[in-house]
C-alpha cells in the first residue's frame, strides 16, 4: 500500500489542439444555430436579420476572448464555473455549474431537432 504523500494527483492531458476545438465550435455554431434557427430568426428579425447576425458574432467574440483570457490564467480543469467559484465563492460556482449543464442540454436538443430535418 502506497503512503499518502507517495500519490501524486491525476493531472488531465489536453489531447485537442487550438485547431481542433475551433473547428468544433464553429461546427456547433453551424449546425445547431445557423442551420436549424435561421428560418424562425427571419420571421422575428424580418429585414433586419443580418444586423442580428452581426450583434450576435460580436458577442460571441466577446465572450470567446473573455473564455480565452481566463483559461490563460486559470489553465485548470473547470471552466467558467472554476472561475465564478474563485471570483464569487462556492454559491454561485456551484449555480453556475448547474446553469451551464442546463444550457448545455438545450444545446443538445437544439442539435437532435437538427438533425431531424435532415
């Protein structure tokens, strides 16, 4: 049997390049929101959709840059909800896990109802 000081903890090796995640998440970009919400943008937009789609490129510029600051400083398991945890405290860390699973999920189903129109 080990002794505890002789355990060493699990680190996680990133296994996915730069390259590699950007282009999944231009392909969840994509498939999940051009794709399948497209056509109901249109009916509430109506003439004003590419402004919208300008906007909402702009915000996810923002938060990309933001999302790539961060895990520069903070190159730990855990994303946002690491960060909120460390900013704000255990409450919110812990609110912010559970409201990005449940994001996460819709996502999911936004991708499931895609691929059922095709």
């Amino acid at each position: 049997m080990q002794n505890e000081k002789d355990v060493q903890p699990h680190k996680l090796r990133p296994l996915l390049g730069r390259a590699d995640i950007t282009w999944m998440v231009i392909a969840a970009t994509l498939g999940g929101g051009l794709f399948t919400l497209l056509t109901p943008a249109i009916e509430v937009a109506g003439s004003a959709i590419l402004l919208v789609i300008v906007l909402n490129g702009l915000l996810a510029l923002s938060t990309s840059i933001c999302y790539a600051k961060l895990s520069e400083a903070m190159p730990d398991v855990g994303g946002g909800q690491q960060w909120i945890r460390k900013g704000m405290g255990s409450f919110w860390g812990h609110t912010t896990g559970w409201v990005s699973w449940l994001a996460h999920s819709v996502a999911c189903g936004i991708y499931a109802i895609s691929l059922g129109f095709y």
